[in-house]
C-alpha cells in the first residue's frame, strides 16, 4: 500500500486542492501555511483517512503535529496502521 500517495490524495479531495497535493515534499508544512486546512477541514480529513485506513482516531490522540507537515501525518497514520 502505497501510504504517501493515499495520503496526499485525501488531502487533495478534502481540501479541493484540485492536483496541488501531489506536488507536496515530506517537509511540506500544512496547518498553518495551507488556508483551506482550517477546523473543519481537520475533522474531514481525520473522518476520510478512518474510513480510507479502516482505523479510529481518538481525540487525545490529535493535536497540531499531527499535522505539522505532510511528514508527519504520513508517521501518524503509519503508526496507527501498526497497533
């Protein structure tokens, strides 16, 4: 499974991004450097990669590393994908 590439995909469908993600680095910064990541396109990317990665989240697991860069939300679903 190709964990990157679906990332990057949700992120662009979530975020109407329409092609931008997928000229995203690892060290891409994304909460706070990408407007259309505000609060409520946090609870539909976390809703997307749950239904997408067949994991739950729960809510002390979350807070704004998780979405630091693309990095880092690639580890964080790597490692709920590894419990």
């Amino acid at each position: 499974m190709d964990i990157r590439g679906e990332v990057v995909a949700i992120l662009d469908e979530v975020l109407s991004l329409k092609g931008r993600a997928s000229g995203f680095s690892l060290d891409t910064p994304l909460l706070g450097a990408l407007p259309e990541l505000d609060s409520m396109a946090v609870v539909a990317l976390i809703t997307s990669l749950e239904e997408r990665f067949a994991f739950v989240v729960d809510d002390d697991e979350l807070d704004g590393s998780v979405f630091a860069s693309l990095s880092t939300l690639i580890d964080f679903v790597q490692a709920k994908l590894n419990v």
